[in-house]
C-alpha cells in the first residue's frame, strides 16, 4: 500500500498576530491609514452623535471609514460581506483594530451620511493637489446609466398613477364579486385562500399608491414639462439604456488627465445628460477653486456629443471655457466616415429564418 503523511484534526495550533504588523509601508492600507488618521477632518461626524454624557459608546468614524474604503478598493460594497471580513479576513482585522461592526451599523452609516463624506470627497481633492497629482490641464467629463433599487413599473406621472389604482381597485372588486357568488352556491376553500391573498396584495399596492400621490406633486423635468415619477425611488428616472429601459440615475464624472483622479462625481435623476454640464463645471469649480483663482480660467474640457445643446455651448462662451465638445453631427461632415454604411452588415435586420415540417 502507499504511505501518506499522517494527519489529525484533534490538535490546536496557537497563532499570535500583531494587527499593526500586518499593514505593510507603500501598501494602499498603509497610505489609507495615514490619510483618514493624520489629514481629514473628521470632526464633520461629530453632529451626528449625542452620547456625550451617557448612553452607549459609538464606532469611531475613523474605523468605519477604513473599513467601508478598504472594501470598496477590493470591490466589496455589500454590508454583510464587509461585516464577514472584519471576521475572517486579517487585513481587515488589522485596520479595524479587530472591532468587528455588524453590517447593519456600516449599512447606516454609509446610508446616513451623504453630506459628510461629500466634504470628506473635497478634503481628499484638496490633498491631491497639493501632493501634485491633479494636473489642471485637462479634464475629461463622460456619463452612464446607473441603475436603482426602484422598479420601473412603480414609475408613472400623476394621471398614470390614479389610472394604475383604479385598475387594481376594478380587480379587487372583481375578487370580492367572485367570492360572493362562490359563497352563495359551492366553495373551493383552496381558490378562496389563493385569491384573497391575492385581494391583500393588490389593496397593500392600491394604498401605497394613494399615499405617494397624496404626500408628492408631479415631478418636472429640466425644460419645466412633467415626467415620470417612481414611487419607491422618486429622485431616479426612467431611462433607455443599451440594455434596455431601466429605472436609475445619470451618473456624470469629471478626471483630471494626468493621474485620472476624480474632480467632480454625481448622479442625476433624469436620462438625458444635455444640461448636466453646466452643474458638472461648477462642481469642479466648488472643489479645486481658491480664493484667488479660478481653476477653469486655464483647464481645457473635452465631452461627448451627449452634453451638446445651444445652452451649453452659450455657458461656455459666457465663462470664457476652453472646451472641446462633439456636435450630434460630426459623422456627417468628418469625410472618414463617408462610406460607413457600405461595411455594415446589410441582412442584420432581417428575420431570422424559421423552421417547417420539411425540416425535421
């Protein structure tokens, strides 16, 4: 018989781990370290706590910070997986100082705090700038579609929304006509239980959307018409997208050409990015500028066809912008694509053949 080395899973093996020793210098967690301990300010946080005199000590918001960053440079952005790492993981051990959060207390404070780590996004700009990693030569600014967690079908404008409840109130009632005949000759206790758990679903949906319509008024778009609104998620859109419609956000950032560092993110509730670069510019300007300068006075931009319309174009000139920015129709007149449509597939369109009898 072959000899294999012999093994016993009733033994115990002692490890001792220093959590400072396992943060190596140059590594990202070192450098993420010595930013969130020794140059933001995160005083910002302070407002949100009131246990200054009693009641249970809070999570550093230093420690949640590392956490939530560390993670979301390896990818992770789920709770639960973070709060599975802090467990498992060394790494995230050390730079936790092994506190362990639950998930629901990161998923709260990433939730709860928009305001604070948008000022955290302008300290850290600030930082790069002044270790010279933002060029202020060129920035280029581009889009995409992100999507909600809001279904599309909850989406609809005010009229559209009173119509959708009268439906499910006409099939409740349908429900509630059907059982009345059903009592008065034979019963199918089985077919009663599915459809009333059916009639309770529909009035759970029939009164949410008599809420939403009580508490909101109709939601307008950029040129001042109504659009659609969405009952879960009233701040995204309905959008088309190349993977079909979805219900989501715009999401527009702005990089700095010489180490690709963000200067200005953020996502808009509407489809269309005509009219998004204006607020883009100006977010730039309220995160680079100083007091005696305007860090657009210099910059070239360049953008896509998507951001080309009359008012932008006159923004631009009123503020004196060096920008490169593609009209809708720069295909026509560039003469390398004179003859584009002779290389495309010309039987793309057509119906795919069916199969007959004969076949088989």
């Amino acid at each position: 018989m072959p000899k294999f080395i012999d093994y016993n899973y009733d033994q115990m093996k002692m490890l001792a781990v220093s959590y400072d020793k396992q943060i190596l210098p140059g590594t990202f967690e070192s450098s993420l370290l010595y930013l969130i301990d020794q140059k933001l300010d995160l005083t910002i946080f302070h407002a949100r706590y009131k246990n200054d005199d009693g009641g249970r000590p809070a999570y550093d918001p230093a420690i949640l910070l590392k956490i939530i960053l560390l993670a979301y440079s390896r990818g992770v952005t789920g709770s639960r997986r973070i709060e599975q790492l802090c467990r498992e993981n060394v790494l995230f051990m050390a730079i936790s100082a092994d506190s362990q959060p639950n998930f629901t207390t990161l998923a709260d404070f990433i939730s709860s705090s928009k305001s604070e780590i948008a000022k955290l996004f302008q300290q850290v700009l600030l930082i790069c700038d002044q270790e010279g990693l933002i060029g202020k030569e060129l920035f280029a600014i581009d889009g995409c579609k992100l999507p909600s967690n809001a279904s599309k079908e909850w989406s609809g404008t005010h009229d559209e929304l009173t119509k959708k409840k009268a439906k499910i109130d006409k099939a409740v009632n349908y429900i509630l006509e059907k059982h009345r005949r059903a009592d008065a000759h034979e019963r199918d206790d089985d077919v009663i239980a599915r459809e009333t758990k059916q009639k309770e679903k529909l009035d759970r949906a029939s009164q949410k959307i008599e809420r939403f319509l009580k508490t909101h008024e109709d939601r307008k778009g950029v040129s001042g018409n109504v659009v659609k609104s969405n009952i879960t998620d009233n701040d995204s859109a309905k959008m088309k997208t190349s993977h079909g419609v979805i219900q989501g956000y715009t999401g527009v950032v702005a990089v700095d050409a010489k180490h690709q560092v963000i200067v200005q993110a953020q996502a808009y509730g509407q489809g269309q990015e005509h009219g998004l670069l204006e607020p883009t510019i100006e977010g730039i300007r309220a995160n680079l500028n100083t007091d005696d300068s305007d860090v657009m006075a210099t910059v070239k931009v360049t953008v896509d066809s998507g951001y080309h319309n009359q008012k932008a174009l006159e923004y631009l000139e009123e503020n004196r912008i060096d920008a490169y920015i593609a009209d809708t129709g720069f295909r026509s007149r560039d003469p390398r694509f004179k003859d584009y449509k002779e290389h495309k597939p010309h039987d793309r369109l057509k119906s795919k053949p069916r199969f007959c009898v004969k076949d088989f």
